[in-house]
C-alpha cells in the first residue's frame, strides 16, 4: 500500500472517530436537554393537577367527611378534560393504590404506583406501543383521604427528533467523510510528492543514471531529504567516476606493463634461443649476451620501480625536518663522479618537513628522468629556495621538453614521451609516477613546467621552518 494511502485512510479512521463521538455527543445532549424540559414540565404539570385536586376536594358539600369515589370521577373528568386538545391522560388510585379513575389509553404498568408512598413524588420514562411517555405519582391529600395521581405525557417528538437526529449526522458525516477524502487525497499527493520524486530519483539511479538530481519542491524536511539525496547523488557519482577512471588506469596500466614486458622477453628469449641453438663466434656471441643483460637489467629495473610504487602507495611516511644542505650535501656526493652528467646544484639553507629517503627517492628519480631527457654534454640544473609558502626544489633539464598535450598524462606509469630513447636508457615510464605517489604522501604535488625542444622543469613545494 502507498505511503500516500496509509496517511489517507488514518486520517479518515480519525476524522469518522472524531465525528462520530462529537455527532453522539451533541444529538445526545440536544436529547438529554429536550427529555430534561420534558420532565420538568411534566412534574409541574402534576404538581398543579394535584394543586387542583386539592382545590376541587374542598368544594365538596359539608355533609361529606370523606371525599367519595364518585365525586372523584367527576374532578378527575374535568381535569383530563381540561388538557390541551383533551389529550391529558391521568389516573387516580387510592390509598390501598386500587385505581379509582383511569383515562382512556392509560396503559402505564403499576409498577412505579408501587414503590411509590406518601412522601416521595416519582417519575420515569415508559415506552407504550411504540410511543414514549413521562410516567410521573404524587401522593395528593383531599378530604381527609390520600390519593395517588398519575401523569402520562408523551415524549415521543423527543425520541423521534433524536433518531432524526442521528440519521441525518449519519449523511452529513458520510458526505464530510467523502469531501474529507478528496481533500486529503489532495493534500496527501503534495505532500507525498518529494517521497515520489525521491523514488523516481533512486529507480534511475539502480538505472546506473547517476547524473540523474532529485527536484526540489519544498523547503521543509523532505526538501532537506531532497537535498541530502542529490548531494548523496554527486558524491556518488563523483566515486563512480573516479572508481571508472581507476579501472580505466589500470587496465591501460596492465596494457602498458605487458607492452613493457613483451620486447624485453621477446628479445631475452630470441637471443638465448640463438645462443643454444647455433654456435656463433666471439663477436655475436658477446652481442647477443649483452642485449640479453641490458633487457634483463631493464626488466630488473622495472620491477624494482613498480614494487617502490606499491610501497609508497601503502606506506604512512614518518615526517620530520631535515636540513636542505643535507639533501643537496647527498645528491652532490652521488653524481660527483658521473662523468656523462653535468649537474649544477644551488640551494638555499632552510629546513623541510620529510622522510629523508622517500625525500632522496623524488630528487633522483627526477634528475634521472632529466638525464635521459637531455642531450649529451648538457646541464640539469637542481635548485632549492625559500618562498613564503615553504621550501621549493627544482630539477631542470635543457633538452627536448614536453608538448602541452600530454603534461596531464607525464606522471602515468609506463608513460614516455619518446619510447625509443627512454628504452634506450633503460626506462619503463615509471619515475615521475613513483615521485607523484611520495610527494601526495608529503601532501604535495608535481609541478611540470615544459616547452618542447627547449626543457622542462620539475618542481615541488614541501613546509618549512625557519633557518636554525
């Protein structure tokens, strides 16, 4: 059932249970305040009978003590007669309670008559062939005997215009429970409306239509729900797109690596099969295993770099400061004797928050990546300085840059921007990768600076201190 329809139908149980009870409650006092005047009037009527009883008793000739029986016929006829329309109904009984006078249609039963004595006046409502009459007994003294006078009045417009009463709140609550239920359905569909939207919002996105946004139509909870759900949505979407683009990279990555892995296999096997299968002198014998150690050391090299990346990417780096001199100290002591590589190295004293080896790790990779983009005889320049955002190194290299096109793509594993001569230097495209994953662990960030055929330059900023 419909969210929508659950609210209908409670708020229609409510609203028959609170016309109902309000209905029973006015028709019923509207009654009880009718039958109460109708009482009131009916002892007042009885009250004067008996009154006129009395009065007629006195008229009685002298030579009677005792008021006979005939004489009170003859009142009790006069006082029925006196009635409106002569529709007055009475009985007089005597003081043994056998009755003396009846009016014509007086069939109240003696039962109230009997638990009735001298001083008490009673009543009660009696039901005779369908009708409704207030049954009232007075005890009135006349003539030195005590009569009992009896009243029927009848009520039964009362009772009628009860049961009219109710049966017309019946239609009238029936008709409000019907107009009832149109409004609410009404209501119910606007306020409903967000929940459907919000439905039709999660059907697409289990469609996979994750761009897909929920529209506002309140600003009450379900328009914050709403809001929540959208921002739940772009959130989501946001992860999808990165999980896509994750899955992407790794398949372009295996790609990339079984690329990487099939011309070295390829050339290791050809040349050890030539090797077992022919007898080749000196000369070939000695190139064939030398392409089988260069492809076996660049194969070695990649493995190496690639378990690095996966350390990195898993490991929590222990910062500290450290001394810059002590960085620069290391690299310069490490390409001293490299007679194929001319590095100037300037730098400024200052401290930086890193881990000292990942720190190392970053600046060779980049000077190696420098070297094997220079040409011979020339100069990477490795400076570091002071800014106001913290400590800076450079490594810059003069020699054939990077089209503006593929900087986005540089820091990709297995991504070279000439293939043949990072090969020849026994690249695999996974340097700038490696620095990309240690510097986010250091919370910075690789910043290439290139022109084709005139160098790039590499930068990274990591906090500092004061000078000590």
């Amino acid at each position: 059932m419909k969210f929508s329809f659950k609210i209908l139908l409670c708020m229609l149980m409510v609203m028959a249970l609170a016309l109902g009870f309000s209905g029973y409650y006015f028709v019923n006092h509207v009654f009880e305040s009718s039958l109460e005047r109708e009482i009131g009037q009916s002892l007042d009527e009885s009250s004067i009978l008996g009154f006129a009883l009395e009065t007629a008793a006195l008229n009685v000739p002298s030579k009677y003590r005792i008021l006979p029986d005939h004489t009170i016929d003859e009142i009790a006829a006069k006082l029925e007669a006196g009635g409106a329309q002569g529709k007055r109904l009475l009985r007089i009984s005597d003081e043994e309670k056998n009755v003396l006078y009846s009016s014509d249609g007086f069939d109240a039963d003696g039962e109230l008559l009997a638990s009735t004595d001298k001083s008490i006046k009673s009543y009660h409502i009696t039901a005779v062939s369908d009708q409704h009459y207030i049954h009232t007994v007075t005890a009135v003294t006349a003539l030195n005997r005590v009569l009992y006078l009896e009243t029927l009045r009848s009520v039964s417009d009362v009772f009628t215009a009860r049961a009219l009463g109710f049966s017309l709140y019946r239609r009238v609550t029936v008709l409000m429970l019907l107009a009832g239920a149109l409004m609410m359905h009404l209501i119910c569909s606007v306020l409903t409306k967000p929940i459907r939207i919000l439905t039709q919002a999660t059907r697409k996105m289990e469609e996979r239509d994750y761009s897909y946004r929920a529209k506002q139509v309140s600003q009450d909870e379900l328009g914050q729900l709403t809001q929540d759900f959208n921002h739940m949505a772009e959130t989501l979407e946001q992860n999808i797109e990165k999980l896509e683009e994750e899955i992407d990279a790794k398949e372009e990555f295996m790609g990339a690596f079984a690329h990487e892995l099939k011309t070295p296999l390829t050339t290791i096997i050809g040349y050890a099969d030539l090797l077992r299968s022919k007898k080749l002198d000196t000369e070939k014998h000695l190139m064939a295993a030398n392409y089988i150690y260069t492809e076996g050391r660049r194969l070695e090299a990649m493995s190496l770099r690639l378990l690095e990346i996966i350390v990195a990417g898993k490991k929590e780096a222990k910062l500290s400061f450290i001394p810059a001199e002590l960085i620069f100290d290391y690299l310069t002591e490490l390409y001293a004797d490299r007679t194929d590589l001319t590095c100037i190295f300037q730098y400024e004293k200052g401290n930086v928050l890193a881990e000292l080896n990942l720190l190392k790790t970053v600046l060779i990779n980049l000077i190696d990546n420098a070297a094997k983009a220079s040409e011979p005889d020339s100069a990477i320049e490795i400076k570091g300085f002071q800014t106001k955002n913290g400590y800076r190194f450079c490594v810059k290299d003069h020699g054939i840059g990077i089209p503006e096109d593929e900087l986005h793509k540089i820091a990709k594993a297995f991504y070279m921007v000439d293939k043949s001569r990072s090969r020849q230097n026994n690249g695999a495209g996974l340097g700038l990768a490696l620095c990309t994953q240690i510097l986010s662990i250091h919370g910075s960030s690789l910043l290439i600076e290139s022109e084709p055929g005139k160098g790039s330059c590499f930068s990274f900023l990591l906090k500092n201190t004061e000078e000590t």
